[in-house]
C-alpha cells in the first residue's frame, strides 16, 4: 500500500501565462506556491476475490472490470499512461473542495502519478511528476490548463516559474526568512466563495483569444518579477495592490472570469480594509485570496461572515509518499 500526499496551490501574479497558447509565442512566467492543504492518495493492489478487478473511491464508488469502464477521466488516463495491468484500489481524500481554484486537479493528477509509481516501486523525480501530469492533462484529456499548478503541485515551495515557447521551464525557489514568511502569512486571507466551476471550462472562454488581449496580458505578466521584488523587501500593502491592479486585468480577458456575486464580495473585502486580492485559478468562482493589513483583518472577517474563511500557511514539501508497504504480485490479477 501507498499513500501520496500532494499540496494544493496559491497563484498570486501571472496566471494565463502559463497556457500554451501564450507561452508557446510569448513565453510565460508565474509567481505561486503551495499550502499546508492537501490531497492524499491511498493505492493498493486489489485482491483476486472480487468480481471487480479496479475500485476507485472519491466522491462517489466505481467497481469496473476495465480501465476504460473507469468514469473518473484523471484515473482512468492516467492508469493507461502508465499502462497498469493489476487490479487496483484506489482512495482519494482532500483537505478543499475540487473546482474551486486551488489547484485541485493537478494535484490529483500528481499524487495518483506518484503512488501509483511508487506502488511499483519506482521513483519519481518532481520534474518528471511534473511531465507526466502535464502530458495526462493537455494530451491525453486535452483540458484547457497551464503547466503552472504541476509544476508546484510537485515541486512544492514559493516559487518565480518561467517557462520558454518551447515549454521548457524553471521553477526558482524565492527564499524569504522565517520573519518575513510569517509577516506574509498574517497580511494573507483565503475565504471560500461557495462557488463550484470547472476551471476548463472558464479557461475556455479566452484562452484562444489571448494573443487579442495581449495588452493585459503583458501586463499580468510584467506583474511576476516586480511582485517578487516586493515580497523580498518592500511594504505588502504594495504587493496587496499589485494582486488588485493584475486582478482587474485578468477580469478584462472574459466575462466568465468575475461574476456579479464575486465583484460584491470583493467590493466588500476592500471596504473593510482589504488592499488587494483575486479569485484564484481560472476564475469563475471558488476561493478569493485577499492581501489584508494585520489589523484589519478582523474587519475583513466579521464583513465576510457568511463565507468560510480558511486559516493557511505556505509549505515547501511538494508531493510526498508518506507511507510505503511494498507488496509481492507474481503475475497481473
């Protein structure tokens, strides 16, 4: 038995320049990182006692004799791409919502590819977790997503990822001390807008239109270096207000990216004290990140009192298998 667990992530500046689509003409670069929330996958090989040779569990139950039964899209591509011949049991578990702009996806798509690799009993470097995930998702499933959420799903860490037209990336650490982490920690508020959405989806709406919004596009993605300048020495209320200036760029790319329900939360965010902040991930719904001065912060959360918020701390693990108990399989069952 095998049981992986992958961080979600955080996207603060430069998301869209991450889809091919940009980068592949422009290059791309992102500032994000991960957070102690998680997704774990349990794996194991199935017994030959039941008349199902795959169960997968997740928010629902899928006993199926083939991979191509399999309705989950993730596992059952990701079981061809690895061209898995033993029956498998195969549990999910998540700290956060899926759909919700954490990133939720690809750290499944990591952590299943971790497990499973490890089920095994091979390694996985986190570039090559980072590969894999990325081939599963844009080709195998042709999903409209950037390469930015494997990257730190595997990776893990407060990251400046810059990726050139030829899909080739890095993905430098930015190193802050433990003062400044934690002052960045307590200028930082996530709050669940109950907003459920599929990122595709929203992702959709522009991504093939990029190159005629290419003015804020620049600008998001001039956005990157001048954010991780202000992380490493100046005032965050100015980081807060870079995120709102991006936040408003980002929303210029498609109608699909705000809602009327997310511009009054928002609205309301700034009105009790909050200096910047967006919708994380594609858009559309989901988690708000807000950037909220420290004294300001129980303002915010009494204005927002109908919504979840969620407390966080940046982590730098990337994905892990933190249980292994090989098992013996002489032959496929």
């Amino acid at each position: 038995m095998v049981i992986s667990r992958t961080p979600y992530r955080i996207s603060f500046l430069g998301g869209g320049s991450d889809y091919p689509a940009w980068y592949q003409e422009h290059g791309g670069c992102v500032l994000g990182s991960t957070i102690d929330r998680y997704c774990y996958l349990t794996c194991r090989y199935l017994p030959p006692f039941f008349e199902h040779k795959f169960r997968v569990v997740y928010s629902l139950i899928e006993d199926c004799k083939e991979i191509s039964e399999i309705q989950h899209p993730v596992v059952r591509e990701v079981l061809r791409f690895l061209e898995f011949q033993h029956g498998l049991e195969i549990h999910h578990d998540g700290d956060l919502p899926a759909r919700s702009g954490i990133g939720s996806s690809s750290s499944f798509t990591v952590g299943l590819l971790h497990a499973l690799k490890a089920l095994r009993g091979e390694m996985s470097s986190q570039g090559e977790l980072a590969q894999s995930a990325i081939h599963v998702e844009q080709e195998r499933l042709q999903e409209n997503v950037g390469v930015q959420d494997q990257i730190l799903a595997s990776f893990g860490g407060l990251r400046h990822v810059e990726i050139s037209p030829t899909g080739e990336y890095s993905a430098r650490p930015v190193i802050l001390p433990a003062h400044r982490l934690e002052e960045f920690s307590s200028w930082t508020m996530l709050f669940f807008t109950g907003i459920k959405r599929l990122s595709s989806d929203i992702a959709a709406t522009y991504v093939t239109k990029l190159d005629q919004k290419a003015e804020q596009m620049h600008r998001v993605q001039r956005s990157v270096g001048l954010g991780v300048e202000l992380l490493l020495g100046q005032n965050l209320k100015e980081f807060g207000c870079l995120l709102h200036e991006s936040w408003l760029a980002k929303k210029s790319l498609s109608p699909a990216v705000s809602r009327p329900e997310i511009d009054e939360i928002y609205d309301e965010a700034l009105a009790a004290g909050a200096v910047g902040g967006k919708i994380l991930g594609a858009g559309g719904g989901g988690f708000m990140l807000l950037i909220v001065p420290p004294e300001k912060r129980e303002s915010v959360r009494a204005r927002l009192h109908k919504l979840i918020c969620v407390p966080f701390s940046l982590e730098s693990s990337g994905s892990q298998v933190i249980y292994y108990e090989p098992e013996k399989i002489e032959e496929p069952i």
